[in-house]
C-alpha cells in the first residue's frame, strides 16, 4: 500500500520533528511502498526570500538521507519538479467550496499569528489535496492536529467523483496516536515558533550551550527531588539514553545528591552521541550536492510516472482531453 509525506522546507529541522515525524516515516520503508516529497511550493506561502528556500530544501534533503530515508527504496522528490501537481491543484480548485477552505484550521491559526493571509495560504488545501490525490495514494500518516487536512482532501476527492464519474482514489487518513510530542527547552511542545528547539544537526558548542541553559529551579543537589520524572532534562534524556541509564538518572535526582550541571551534561553527551553516524553521513552528502541533487532529479522522474497517469486520467475525465 502506498503512502505519502510531504515535508515542508521552512527551518532548520529539530529533535522534534525527527521523533514525533521523521523517525516514524522513514521506518515505514520496511512496511510498504513510500512516497516523500519536499514542499518547496507550499513553503512560499510563508518564506519569501528564493535563498532561504534553496537552503532549507537542500537541508531537508540532507537531513532525512542521512536520518535513513533510502531513495533506492522510496521515492524522494522535490514538489517542484512534478509539475503535474499544480495542474491537478486548479482543476481541483474549480470544484472546491469556498465555505470548506473558510473552515481550515491551519489557515484562521496562521493569520492569527500575524502571517499576512494570501491566496496560497487560504487554497493552501487543495494543493495539499493535488499532492495526496496525484499518486494515487491510499494511506497518509498524520497526527491527529492535521485529521481535517485529510478530511478536506477526501471531501475534495469525492465531489470530484461525483461530478465526472469514479477517477480519483479517495485516501484514508492513518491517525497516529502514538505521534511523540516532544518538549522545548522551555517545557512548551518543541517549535521553531517558540524559539525553544534543539537542532536535529549543527554546531557541537552551540548546541551544548543550549542544553547546558535549560532553566531549572533553585533547589540545591542534596535535596531529594520527588518530581524528578516531570523535570525537563529527565524527560529528553529518555528520548537518547537507553532506559536504564535514564531511569538511573531519574532515581539519582530522586534521592538527592545529582546537580542539574551534571545531569544536563549527560543530556548532551547522549543526545549528540545518538546522531553521531547521522551527522558523519550528512557530512558526506553535503560535500557532493550534485548527487542530493541526482536524488531529487531521479525521484521526480518515478513520481511522474504515476502523476503523469493520474492526470491524464482527471483530465480525460474532465473533458480536458
């Protein structure tokens, strides 16, 4: 069966978009037939500046091959390069109420964080339904904060079929329930939006300077510490350290006698160790972007295959053919 993940380039990625997005995604390699494209088209409803954009697509693609995605296995491509989509988008468009794009969540939190609201933002959806509906995909994961995303794009797919006969696959929303929720360095949900991440991959003495300044309280080492299984730096040192040690850690900070210094430190240690052969491998890429770049070329190529016979089928289904 196959599935899809679009990935937006619009920040540096971070710890907790490769464990609540990534990390699942890429091991759905092993289950089925995987489809990943970079949303360069998407991003320019938010990122105007054309080097930025070429920044970040170039490091989403660095990041997810060097985190294991397998082009030899899945089919990894940049939006851009399968035209095909944004006729699909229009066609779409023609038949998608204006009341069912007003209710978008994304779209009311979006400007009421200040974006200015454009075209691309409001009819943000049914280019989101174009890249599901393209590739004949059946199944696409998602967290339950996108379940209207996929509720829109099944709506949009439906009126299409009920206004030109059976044509496109109507997909079904896989809900991840177990999507990890990982926190920032404030405590908050971890989001380039609140400044509060820890970067996927950068600079070793950058990163550690951020961990070592996760704000504690003021309580002395020797003091037990009850709570220890809600403090923050004990909470992401699960995600990198085997159980054990983590468990260790907690039931030091527990009993009293463990500082804050030195609990962070292992934080570090064990975070920065995890992506050790994900950081040599990303090195790698990032010396020869030609080949990123044969990647994304080869991948748009086998996306077109399947979006070249989906559209031929919408528009010979819609008398555009």
């Amino acid at each position: 069966m196959r599935t899809l993940t679009g990935i937006q380039p619009s920040g540096t990625l971070h710890i907790g978009n490769y464990f609540g997005a990534m990390r699942p995604a890429i091991e759905a390699q092993a289950r089925g037939e995987c489809f990943y494209f970079i949303a360069d088209y998407h991003s320019m409803t938010t990122v105007t500046d054309p080097q930025e954009r070429r920044r970040h697509t170039l490091g989403v693609a660095l990041d997810w091959l060097a985190c294991g995605l397998d082009p030899a296995r899945s089919v990894f491509w940049r939006q851009s390069d399968v035209p095909e989509v944004t006729e699909l988008a229009w066609i779409l468009g023609t038949l998608t109420p204006m009341g069912l794009l007003e209710r978008a969540h994304s779209y009311k939190d979006k400007t009421a964080r200040g974006i200015s609201p454009n075209f691309g933002l409001f009819a943000y959806p049914v280019l989101m339904a174009a890249d599901i509906l393209l590739y004949d995909t059946r199944r696409v994961p998602v967290g339950r904060d996108q379940k209207q995303h996929l509720e829109m794009t099944r709506d949009i797919a439906i009126k299409f079929n009920q206004t030109y006969g059976e044509t496109l696959v109507v997909p079904e929303a896989e809900i991840r329930e177990d999507l990890a929720v990982i926190p920032g360095l404030d405590g908050q949900k971890m989001s380039k939006s609140y400044g509060n991440t820890i970067d996927l991959f950068g600079d070793e003495k950058v990163l550690r300077k951020r961990i070592m300044g996760i704000v504690m309280d003021s309580r002395p080492p020797a003091e037990p510490k009850p709570d220890a299984d809600r403090n923050l730096a004990v909470q992401l040192l699960r995600l990198f350290a085997p159980a054990e040690v983590a468990r260790d850690f907690e039931e030091r900070l527990r009993a009293g006698g463990l500082g804050y210094g030195d609990l962070k430190k292992a934080l570090f240690e064990h975070y920065w160790n995890t992506f050790a052969a994900a950081r040599a491998r990303r090195a790698e890429l990032a010396a020869n972007p030609d080949h990123v770049e044969a990647v994304l070329r080869e991948g748009a190529e086998r996306a077109r295959k399947v979006a070249r016979e989906v559209l031929g089928r919408v528009r010979r289904a819609s008398g555009l053919e």
